[in-house]
C-alpha cells in the first residue's frame, strides 16, 4: 500500500510540473492535476495538504534534480582538474540536469516568481545552496580564465542562458546531437560567441 501512494504521490507532482509548466501557478488548479490523473481533487489531499504544499515540492525538485545532476558530472573529474575543467563540467551538469528532469526545471524557473511569499521562503534555502554553488565555481574562474569581476551579475547571466535552453531546444532523446549541443553551448560561454 505504500507503494501505491509513494506512487500517486510522484504522479501528482509529475502532473502538477507538467502544468505549473504550461499553465504557471495561478491557472493550475487541483482540480486540474486530478483531472488529467482521472482521480478526485479531495484525493489529493491524502497526500498534500495544499497547492502551496505540491508547489514548494515542484520548486525543491527543479532545483535538487538539476543539482544532482551537476554533482554528478563533477564527480568524474580528476583531482588534477583545473577550474576551467570545473566549470565546463557545471555547464554539462547542469544542462543535463534541465533536459532530463524539463517539466520540473520549467516549472521552477516560470513558477518561482508567481509563488505565494511563505511557498519561496520554503525553498529558498534550496536556491540559495545551489546559488553559493556557482558562486564558488565563477569567483574560482576569476584569475584562471579573467572573468569578469561581477560576480552576481556573470553568475545570473550564466544561470538564465542555460535555463531558458529548455524552452527552445528540441531534445530528442539523441544523445550524439545533446552532447554537440552541450558542447556549442560550452564553447560559446567560455570562448565567446565573437573571437
């Protein structure tokens, strides 16, 4: 039996991603979600006990799969790796990350601003540690590469480039055609799209 509502329970928020996605928060409805699972909306309430409640987990997923993702990437580098190494390592990480968990990174990234004031207090110390993430990665890039000095700024910039790949990029589920992708995206960052 828990099985089965651990199961529900991913499906609801799958579903809420899926809409929160196309729909934002304020046109996704609970009423919705259940609809598209052919349940009843006060089911729901078994396993959230508000729309507020299944946002904050969207959000923590949207960033926590994405962070998981770059964690992952990093881990295969050497100890010799050069922070340049690091950071192309954080880029693939992370646009990995993005395309593979889409409808939850999208959800985060159209919803977070549309969020009730207690639903982003809730997850703002999941933002914030990935955040202070790429904080450390950018300021680790300033004497190796000659990054630019701003910091906040550079690390915003790099954050909405990679972020807004998912809402133009046609994925495929071709993995040859993602890594050449991954790697224009790579060479554009740390090269210049102007020599």
């Amino acid at each position: 039996m828990s099985d089965e509502n651990g199961n529900m329970r991913e499906r609801i928020l799958l579903e809420a991603a899926r809409l929160l996605r196309r729909h934002g928060y304020e046109n996704t409805t609970l009423r919705d979600i259940a609809k598209n699972l052919e349940i009843k909306a006060g089911s729901i309430y078994y396993h959230f006990s508000s729309k507020e409640d299944i946002l904050i987990e969207v959000l923590d997923k949207g960033i926590d799969n994405v962070f998981s993702s770059v964690k992952k990437q990093m881990a295969l580098l050497s100890k010799e790796a050069s922070p340049r190494d690091f950071l192309v390592a954080a880029i693939e990480g992370h646009l990995r990350g993005v395309f593979q968990y889409g409808d939850f990174s999208s959800a985060n990234i159209r919803t977070y601003r549309q969020a009730p004031d207690q639903a982003r207090q809730a997850h703002r110390k999941h933002r914030k540690a990935y955040s202070d993430f790429w904080h450390e990665i950018i300021a680790n890039m300033q004497d190796d590469l000659r990054f630019p000095e701003d910091i906040e700024t550079t690390q915003r910039f790099l954050m909405n480039a990679l972020n807004v790949t998912v809402e133009w990029y046609d994925w495929q589920d071709d993995a040859e055609s993602f890594d050449r992708f991954i790697a224009v995206i790579t060479g554009n960052i740390l090269n210049g799209i102007v020599n």
